[in-house]
C-alpha cells in the first residue's frame, strides 16, 4: 500500500469489504478511500475481483461483510437507486428506440427532476459535452461505438451522481477510439469534478487516466499508488511483471549488487536487504544501455540480440543473456540505431546502479 495520508474528506470509503461464494473468497479485505474528485483505476487481470468490488460500490453486488461510505454516508445495505451513482458499462447498454437525446433525458425524467424543458437542455448540453451536439436526434444504431459510450457517459452525468463509476467502457472499441475517449473522459471527469472509480485490465490505459491506480490480484489490493509511483517503485514482484515491459534477474544480494550466475549485477538497492537474500532484479527498457562492443562499465552483461519490436519512434530489443541463467531483459533504442542491432548480433547491457528495482523472492 503508498503512503497517501488519511483524506478528511473522503468521496469513497471502503472499510474491510470482503465477498465469498461459498468456498470461494472473491474480495479478501478491502481497505481504500477516494477523495473528492479522484480518478482512481482498479486494475487487474481477469478474476481479480475489481468488478466484484464496483458492483458492491454500485449496490447491485452484496458484501459478505464490510462497510460502504459515500461522501460520508454509509449506504451499505443500500439499493442501487438510493445511492446517487452514474454507471457506464462495456456494453453501453442504451435503449434501442430511444434518441441520443432520450436516453440522455431518461434519468431526470424518470426522478421528476425539473420540468420538461430543463430536463432537455440538461440532455443538450451533456451531449454537447461529450462531442455529440450534432447527433442529438440519432438512434444507437446510427451511432459509431465510440459514439454509443459518449451517450452512456452522458447518461449516467445526468443524473447528477455523487460517484461516477465505469466498468470497462473502452474495451470494446478500438485502439484509435480508446485513445481519444480515454482522453475525453478524463477531460469531462476534471471539469465536472466527479469522483471516479474506472475499472480497466489494461495498464496504459490505467496509468494515463488516473490519479491513482489500485493494482489488484486474487481478490486483495496490492498497492495504491500515483501512476509513477507504481511504475518506478512496484510494491512487489506481480506489481513490477504486471505493470510495463520489464525484464527479470534472479539472484542472491551481495554488498551494493546482486550475484546473478558468474556475474555481479550492479543495484544501488540491493544494499537496502540482507546479504544473501534471494531477490529478482527487475530493469525497465528504458534503463538498459546496449554497446556493440565490450565496455568497462562496471556488471555490464555479455548478450545476444533475440528479437526486434518496432514501435515507432522506438524499437524494442529482447536480448539473450549469456551469464545468466533463467534470465532475460529488454532495452528501448531510438529506431534509427535498431538497424545495429541485429538478431544474433553479439552485444553488451548495461545501466546505472539506482535503476533497477530490488525484491525480496
């Protein structure tokens, strides 16, 4: 878990949220708190329980046990429609015989909220909002995917909720789409200050939308952090695999390094645990330096040049260790020095001592 003090304001509280189906334990004690207008993420793979948690935040999922709190309030064995959340799920889940503008208005209408025609220039201007003053008058199935979310966000913003939550509302759309949502999403999260809870399996997406990301895996939250912070400095060893392309070294401390093989890998943070104990060494692409011929620096590694990945303005360079077992790293060069670097090509690594990151095995 980080280190974020206590907020005294808090738009969400979550206090020991445990769920089991018989046998099986979904959440294991959750502990976490939002402030207002927080973006938070809970990422994970598959199964981790993220949804599970969102569904008890909405109301349509019981805890076991566990309190709720919004803004203050516990609404626990609260209904969904006594909360004051705005939901948006990955199937968008508008009505088919209804207008963008309908489905929009829908909400306050029901809730009696205003008369007839601010319940319309609420709509309006929503839509405006999200892109989709032209389109007003269109039925969902006029409407491109990344439009039908647009409407679904809007829905759910207009039923003034205190918590907006979404449940994987981009990863039905494609890459180009996600993009400029994503970016959308956050804009209108900032202007409206609302507080947010998203749920993604998708680690670009988490790190480049929220204020924190919670990493979760097999129903237990396993860091809460800023999204540098769980990328520079992963609390353990699923976070630091699960979070960007890294590579991974196993060996033993010793003094300022790590023993990996024959080699004595240099890390600054090795000095920080026992000597002797068995850690994984784990390098970002972005820290490994590669040389076309022997150099002096300190732990460099002998390696060959396994595959190339272009990525634009980058190629990424998966390297074949020859000291050490078990092991393998990646390195980021600028694509007009990939052609260098060619597969089987003999090379060596290396990079700074404080780059990369120790844990304990």
């Amino acid at each position: 878990m980080d280190a974020t003090p206590h907020l005294a304001v808090s738009g969400v509280s979550l206090t020991d949220i445990r769920k089991t189906y018989g046998t099986r334990t979904v959440l294991a004690g959750i502990n976490m708190e939002l402030a207002q207008g927080e973006l938070l993420c809970l990422l994970g793979p598959s199964g981790c329980g993220k949804t599970t948690l969102l569904r008890i935040l909405a109301g349509f999922e019981t805890a076991s046990s566990g309190q709720v709190l919004i803004n203050g309030k516990d609404v626990t064995n609260l209904p969904p429609n006594k909360r004051r959340m705005g939901m948006v799920f990955q199937a968008y889940s508008l009505f088919p015989n209804m207008t963008a503008l309908q489905n929009v208005r829908f909400g306050p209408r029901v809730r009696g909220a205003g008369n007839a025609a601010s319940q319309t220039a609420e709509a309006e201007r929503l839509l405006a909002m999200v892109g989709l003053a032209a389109h007003v008058q269109k039925f969902p199935h006029q409407l491109s995917g990344g439009q039908q979310q647009r409407v679904a966000l809007a829905r759910a913003l207009a039923v003034k909720p205190d918590i907006l939550l979404l449940d994987e509302p981009l990863s039905a759309l494609d890459a180009k789409v996600r993009t400029q949502l994503r970016s959308e999403i956050r804009r209108i999260q900032r202007e409206t200050g609302i507080t947010t809870v998203f749920v993604t399996h998708d680690q670009e997406e988490a790190l480049s939308i929220s204020d924190r990301v919670a990493v979760m895996s097999e129903g237990h939250v396993l860091q809460i952090a800023a999204p540098a912070a769980i990328y520079q400095e992963p609390a353990n060893a699923f976070v630091a695999r699960f979070i960007g392309a890294g590579g991974v070294l196993q060996g033993r401390t010793e003094g300022q390094g790590v023993r990996a093989g024959s080699v004595l890998l240099d890390a600054t943070a090795a000095g920080a645990l026992p000597l002797g104990t068995d850690v994984e060494l784990f390098l970002r692409p972005e820290h490994v330096t590669l040389h076309e011929t022997e150099t002096a620096s300190p732990g460099a590694l002998r390696a060959k040049v396994d595959e190339q990945t272009f990525f634009g303005s980058l190629t990424r360079i998966k390297l074949g260790l020859h000291d050490v077992p078990q092991g393998e790293i990646w390195a980021d060069i600028p694509s007009d020095r990939a052609g260098r670097f060619t597969p089987g090509a003999p090379v060596w690594a290396s990079w700074l001592p404080e780059s990369p990151r120790v844990l304990a095995r």
